[in-house]
C-alpha cells in the first residue's frame, strides 16, 4: 500500500480530493500537490505533519543552491 503523503523534490503529495465544500477526503486514489507554503494553510484537513513540511523545504533549499 502507498503512503498517504509523500514528499519528493520540495512537493508534498496527498493521496486524496478536494470536496465540494472544500475539505480534503483524504484516500481517494486521486493526488493533490501542495508546496510548503500551501501545505501549512492545509495541515489540518490534509494532515500534513511539521516534519512533511521541513523536508520539503529543505528539499527545496538544496534544489536551490545547485
């Protein structure tokens, strides 16, 4: 079975849709993107963790300095 997030080249993926109202439901098959910056407006309702967070960040950081 796949994660349910993963982060791959500073890009938090969520295995999961956006609803009509919304929310995330999360396990769909279906897979939203969020960068670090999104990802903390969407912690709560993607469950999106502070350490999913840091390491797309420094993931992003390291891309950078290439």
């Amino acid at each position: 079975m796949r994660p349910e997030i993963r982060v791959v080249r500073g890009w938090i993926y969520v295995d999961g849709t956006r609803r009509d109202d919304g929310s995330i439901e999360l396990g769909t098959g279906a897979e939203m993107r969020f960068s670090p910056f999104e990802a903390i407006s969407e912690r709560q309702a993607a469950q999106i963790t502070w350490g999913h967070i840091l390491e797309a960040s420094v993931q992003r950081l390291a891309f950078w300095r290439r």
